[in-house]
C-alpha cells in the first residue's frame, strides 16, 4: 500500500497568513502531495480551566498563540491548488453553529472541485467552549448534531431539521456538494467514540497518536464494523505527525516522528504497519519559515517515496 502524504499548512503566528500559505499550497502540490491540512485553536487563557489536551496540569505552548482560522487558510490554499485534497485535522465542531459550518464546508467542497474533506472532533477545551457559549458537557450531543445537520445540509433536495441547537423548516440550502456529501473524518479516543466513527464516518483522525493505540484502534474499529455490518476496509486512518527534522540521527528513545530523515521514514513505515493509510506532516513547530517547512517537507516527502511508501 502507498501511504498518502499530507502537509500541514502554515497557521501558526510567526507565519504570514495569505503569502506563506499560498506559498506552501502551490509548492506542496508540485512536489507531489495528496492534501493539505488545517487544525483548530481559538485562544489561549492566561489562567486555563483545562491543561493542554485536557490533562491537568500540562502547560499550553506558546505555538498555540495566534492560530489562523482554519476555514479561511483552506480556502486560501484551495483557489491556488487544483489537485490536493484539502482537510481540517481536526475542526472542534461545537464551537461552531451547524448549520453555518454545514455550509461552509458545501461551500468550499463545490469552490474547490469536491477536494475537501472535513475531520471533525469535539476538542477539550473548556475555555474554548466558554468562548463560543457552548456547553463543554455536552460536547458529543452537539458533535451528533452538528453531523446530522451537515447530512441534511448536504443531500440533495430541501432540507430541514429540529434539534437542540439547530431548528429550519423545509428549504432550499446551498451549494450543495456534487457527490451528495463531504467525506467526514472524526477524532476518537476510546470504545464510545471509535463506534461513533463506524456510525457516522469515514474513518478515524487521530493526531500525535504512537503505533502501538493506533493498531489496537485499529483493530477494535475493525471488530466494531464487522458487528455493524459495515465493510471494516471502508474506514481510513489519517494520523497527523508532528514532525522535526535533525541533522543527526538521536540516539535514545525519541518521540515519534523526530530526528534524522532516515528515523522519520522508520516511523512512518511503523504507522503504515499500525494501519495508518495518510499521514499528515506537520514542520509547524519546527520551522521557522515557509522556505524552511518546505525544504523540510520535500526532504521527508522524497525519502518516503524513496523507501517504497
């Protein structure tokens, strides 16, 4: 199997929004990528409710400050591109209203040929949610809805839904996605959402997640497909990597994803082996230009398909 190799465009403050996201779009696609990719980040609170990933204690990094709008950096990328698939890895979709987000997505599906796809996921950040005035304890109710009302947005034909945070009556809702639908990717990190993925998605969009949960993710979505009645190999895995390029290899045990270019094709091939189907490379937070990131990214991009990925 080829793994498909995503880019992680430039959002971050000490990139130019506009210039170095173009830039890195228009590059990314001539050397051969098969997507680009955006992530969520509204704020950083001086004094956080939550720990970074919701783990008490762990302090925000700076990198956090300033991020661009991931809907917005898409659309920039997609009018100078004409092949890559253009992706959220991930969206927090409760802080936003479905029905503009359902719209917004259809939108940019129909602007860009039908490349988008929309990886979805319910963040855990409360002082995100306090900033969007959505309720943080119902964050997967309102992820339900969100998909419901994505799906009726969607489809061909009038729309209409009634939900708790979403009311229309019978209209006509557009544009609307050529093929019926935008492919839907959704975070999971346990039981309860992996079966939310074989419910509603495509597949399953983790990031920053080491082979071995990933495999045993895997594998448990395969058996939650197969009890459903639903073709386990329908479901894609599309892993975001954080991704730093040393001169040297290090020696040692050394997150995922770092160190020399050789280490990072072994890791890739230890994703691929974990069912990993794309890999979204992320030079943000080791970059410190797009001239960098993109030197960084076609070093990576050519030895993985060097190695016979």
């Amino acid at each position: 199997m080829t793994l498909r190799l995503g880019l992680g465009l430039p959002q971050m403050r000490h990139y130019t929004p506009g210039r170095d996201v173009t830039a890195v779009a228009r590059e990314a696609e001539a050397h051969g990528f098969d997507s680009l990719w955006v992530f969520e980040r509204t704020l950083v609170p001086e004094d956080p409710v939550d720990g970074m990933y919701g783990i008490e204690g762990r302090p925000w990094p700076e990198s956090f400050r300033h991020i661009a709008d991931p809907l917005v950096t898409l659309s920039q990328a997609g009018a100078v591109t004409e092949r890559v698939r253009l992706g959220t890895s991930v969206l927090v979709a409760p802080l936003h209203a479905p029905f503009e987000l359902a719209r917004a997505l259809g939108t940019l599906s129909v602007a860009s040929g039908g490349r988008v796809v929309a990886g979805l996921g319910t963040g855990w950040s409360r002082d995100e949610y306090g900033a969007a005035d959505a309720d943080f304890a119902r964050r997967g109710a309102l992820l339900e809805e969100t998909l419901d009302v994505c799906e009726q947005v969607w489809s061909p034909g009038l729309s209409e839904y009634e939900g708790s945070r979403t009311r229309f009556t019978p209209s006509d809702v557009g544009p609307k996605p050529s093929s019926g639908r935008v492919p839907v990717l959704l975070a999971a990190s346990n039981t309860r959402t992996l079966e939310r993925v074989v419910r509603r998605a495509d597949g399953w969009a983790p990031s920053f997640t080491p082979p071995s949960v990933v495999a045993r993710n895997r594998a448990r979505m395969r058996e939650l497909a197969e009890a459903a009645g639903r073709d386990p190999d329908s479901l894609s895995v599309v892993l975001r990597c954080g991704v730093n390029v040393t001169a040297k290899p290090l020696d040692g045990e050394r997150p995922a994803h770092q160190g020399s270019v050789e280490q990072i094709v072994e890791d890739l091939a230890e994703g691929v082996a974990a069912g990993v189907d794309e890999a979204i490379l992320d030079f943000q937070n080791s970059t410190h230009d797009a001239g960098e990131l993109l030197d960084a990214a076609r070093e990576v991009h050519t030895a993985v398909r060097g190695a016979g990925m």
